[in-house]
C-alpha cells in the first residue's frame, strides 16, 4: 500500500531563511508527487507536482522540490521564507491514474511552519 | 480563490443522523473528488465522480456515497453519522481524470458530530 511520511509535525524557521520540508514516500510503481499548502481554514493550493523528467521540480511561490528515487523522498525546499509562508504543507503520492485521479492521492499528515520574525 | 465553492461551512449534527455537503466546481471541471481531513491528519481520498458516475473509491464504508449532476456540483452523503466522522470535508473539481489534471480545492465544510 502506498504511504507518505512527512517527519516533521512542526518546523520553526526565521523570516528570510532557508527552508527544507522532508517528505518520503512507499509507492509499488512509478509515483507521481505533490506538495500542497493549506492555510487555516482554507483548501489546499498546490506548490508543485513532479510526473517524470527533470528530478528538480519548481513551483509557484519560489518553492521547489527534489526527487530523489533512491532514498524514496521528495523534500520541499526555498532558499529564503517569508512570514506569509506560515502554513501546513501536505505531500502527496498518486499513481498512474493520480494527480487526483481514480485512485486518489495519499497525502502525508502534514508539516506545520512557523516563521519567526 | 480556486472557483470551487462548498456549502455550508460549518455543521453540528447528532450521531446517527444523516448529512449532506454540496461542492460547486470550477466552471468547465467535469470531474469531482472528495477527501476527507480529521484532525492533524491529511486528507484521504473518500471517492471521485467523473461525468456523474463515480470513478474511483477509498477505504469509506458504503454510508459514504455521493451525487454528481450534469452542471457537474456534487453532494456527498454520509448516513448513520458516527462520532469519527467529525472532519474538515475537502470536494476538489479537475477537468478530466487524468493523472496530469490539477486538482483544484475548496475551502472545505467543517463537519461535527455530537
């Protein structure tokens, strides 16, 4: 059965540093992969997807994410973070028929971020 | 704002009763999923519609069900309400099925069950 593991429930980082958000993930096939952000009481944004193809994936917001299939992760990186970037972010595994298809996506529990001033 | 509305917002019920949630999808989505997010927990994927039959189903018992209508909103009913139900209640809309489609999220119905 597929599964994400995101290690970190809460992260604390100060305004204007680097960020880094661990995500790993058991999948029997290829995976297909996401980073979400949601904001209290909003829906989730998506930051990025990575299908296949360049291992380095860049999303919106100056976010951008790394595959890496030998160590099964995916981690969620911005070089500089902003107190907007305050958050839970969600990563995501689908399959072949995913990025919210039929057999839906399997979301981690998720990264809380705090951003100190 | 992504164009998917939810409704209502916020809702108490009783356990063992039953409830039903709508989702308005982005105008031109034929396809609609649920999800469902307890707290401190990730969403999980209770079922998607696609053209109005549904097209892909999670670990949720038969209780959960849903509708799809031909302007594409949908509902999603849940029967004999169960402390555990308690949840943020996610509907995404996509244009298609597909795995490339982009799902795009509501703000969610926030479901409490007494």
């Amino acid at each position: 059965a597929q599964s994400v593991t995101q290690p970190d429930i809460h992260i604390t980082v100060s305004e204007g540093a680097s960020l880094e958000l661990r995500c790993n993930y058991s999948y029997g096939a290829t995976p297909y992969l996401f980073w979400y952000v949601q904001s209290p009481g909003q829906g989730l944004q998506l930051l990025l997807k990575y299908f296949s193809g360049d291992t380095l994936v860049q999303g919106i917001k100056g976010f951008e994410a790394e595959f890496k299939r030998s160590q099964s992760s995916f981690n969620l990186r911005k070089p500089s973070v902003h107190w907007s970037d305050a958050a839970e972010y969600f990563c995501a595994v689908g399959g072949l028929l995913s990025g919210g298809g039929a057999d839906g996506l399997t979301f981690g529990k998720g990264t809380h971020l705090i951003i100190q001033p | 704002e992504t164009g998917v509305t939810q409704s209502p917002t916020h809702l108490i019920k009783t356990r063992g009763q039953q409830v039903t949630l709508r989702c308005s999808s982005q105008s031109g989505h034929n396809t609609v999923s649920w999800y469902q997010q307890a707290l401190g927990q990730g969403p999980q994927f209770i079922f998607q519609y696609y053209r109005e039959e549904e097209n892909g189903r999670g670990n949720f018992p038969p209780r959960f069900s849903g509708l799809q209508f031909p302007n594409y909103s949908s509902e999603l009913n849940v029967n004999a309400l169960e402390l555990d139900d308690s949840a943020l209640y996610l509907c995404a809309s996509s244009l298609a099925a597909g795995r490339d489609e982009k799902l795009f999220f509501g703000s969610g119905t926030q479901l409490s069950v007494l």
